[in-house]
C-alpha cells in the first residue's frame, strides 16, 4: 500500500516557488495555503487565484491510485 501523498503539507513546501504546466511550460508561482485552499499566481491572474485544497488532494489521490489522471480531471481540479 502506497503512503498517502498530503496535498496541503506539499503545496506549503511549495510556498514561494513557480512550477510550470505540462502541458504548455506556463509557470504558476505558489503564493499561500490558506484553510481550504493554494493561491497560485498565473500569467492571467497574477494577484492569484484560490484552487480548493479539496479538489487537488482528490486528483492526486486518483493519480496514486491510477498511475495516472485524465487531463480534464486534473483542469478540473485547478479550475475549480
């Protein structure tokens, strides 16, 4: 059985850093971990905007147990 991978604990190790998309290399800068949910700062919103904490703990707990993730699922859980 795998270790749960806790998505609040990891995103607050991300704090302050930029991380890029797959898909297209945008660069999303982490700004804060508030009670339920990242900031994420974005070329279209650089002030930044919440993601729900509940939704990208849900996608990476399918990606642990899938091996992988559907891409409109993992839009979804960054979109709100």
């Amino acid at each position: 059985m795998r270790k749960r991978i806790d998505a609040r604990q990891h995103l607050e190790s991300l704090v302050g850093k930029t991380i890029y998309t797959l898909s297209r290399q945008r660069p999303n800068r982490i700004l804060r971990v508030t009670e339920d949910a990242v900031v994420v700062a974005t070329q279209k919103s650089p002030g930044g905007m919440p993601v729900q904490l509940g939704r990208i703990q849900n996608a990476i707990d399918r990606l642990v147990r899938d091996g992988e993730i559907e891409p409109v699922l993992l839009t979804d859980a960054v979109s709100g």
